[in-house]
C-alpha cells in the first residue's frame, strides 16, 4: 500500500481523481452493456414476447376468476348447510323437551 505521509497533498489528490474516474467508468459501461442485449431481439420478437406474456396474464386473471366464483359457491352451500343444520338441532332440542314434559307428567301421575 502506499504510504500516505510521503505523498504530497496534489499528488494524493490525483490519485483520488484517477481511482474515481475508473469507478465512475465502471459504473457507466454497466448499465450500457445491460441496454444493449435488450435490443438484440428484432422488432417482431419483442412484439411476440409481448403478445404471449399478455396472453399468459389473460388466462392467470381468468383462472383466479373461475376459483374465486368456485369459492364463493362452496361458501354459500357450507352456509346453506349450517343453516339447515341449525334448524334440525331446534327441533331436536324441541322434541327432546316435549319427551322430558311428557315423561315429568307420567311420573307426577305414578306418585299420585
């Protein structure tokens, strides 16, 4: 490593200006080289990668579609089902309270 107290103030400085001129020179070659292999498709391939990636969002959305609408079905039998459900329970809890009438009522009448 060089020594820094033996370089004189300029000469430190233009170090520094060489060191950043290569990293600013690095940095803007970067993103150019990234550009240009883009544009090495023609015109046409582009539009047809474009064409398919659209045609390929089109069949996801309406994929999502038919599920949500498939879950919303299925929602809305489970809440059909409890419903029924709900209501064979009252009329089991209201028999079964007309069995534990009628049988209090047998047994008031053995006692009498």
């Amino acid at each position: 490593m060089i020594g820094l107290r033996h370089l004189t103030p300029t000469a430190l400085l233009i170090n520094l200006l060489v060191a950043g001129a290569i990293v600013l020179s690095f940095a803007a070659s970067a993103p150019a080289q990234g550009r240009k292999v883009g544009r090495n498709e023609s015109k046409a391939e582009r539009k047809e990668r474009k064409e398919i990636e659209k045609e390929v969002l089109k069949d996801e959305k309406e994929r999502r579609k038919e599920e949500f609408n498939d879950l919303k079905e299925e929602r809305k039998d489970l809440k059909e089902e409890r419903k029924e459900d709900r209501k064979d329970l009252k009329e089991e809890r209201k028999d079964l309270k007309e069995e534990r009438k009628t049988r209090s009522k047998a047994v008031k009448e053995k006692r009498k």
